[in-house]
C-alpha cells in the first residue's frame, strides 16, 4: 500500500481514499467536524463534485458530507491505495 502525507481533502481525486490526520480551523469548525464523525484516523473517499467543481460530496463512514473546497482545504490526510 503507497502513501503520501501532507495532502488535504481537497486533493484527492475520483477513486482515491485518505485516512484524516488533522481538522484545522476555528473551533466551532471542528467541533461540527468531530460530531460528524470526522477527526484523526476517519477514512474518507470523494464521492461526487459538482458541476462547477465546488462544493466536492465525500464519503465518510455509511453517509455523504459535503464540503466547500475552502473548508476541505483545512483537512489533511495521508492518501491510502
């Protein structure tokens, strides 16, 4: 299994999956975050982008989170095969 770190959600493309390593931002941001279930170690692949490229669906656990590019911008994760 190849990895790199140092990429944020936003990076990953159609068929790749991540492990996060860490939610920046303002609290109140990783708070929502967390209660959603995605904090250290949560496995996550992009599902679907919208026409215009913003915002991208992600898939985290059973569910689809959508977020802005500028907020999956504060996550990083290492890129799992």
């Amino acid at each position: 299994m190849s990895s790199m770190s140092g990429r944020t959600l936003s990076d990953l493309k159609p068929g790749q999956n991540g492990v996060v390593l860490a939610v920046s931002g303002d609290i109140h941001f990783k708070q929502r975050l967390s209660a959603l279930g995605l904090v250290n170690g949560t496995k996550v692949s992009l599902s679907h982008t919208a026409p215009l490229g913003n915002p991208r669906a992600y898939e985290v656990f059973d569910y689809i989170l959508s977020l802005r590019n500028e907020e999956a911008k504060l996550i990083t994760l290492q890129l799992t095969s």
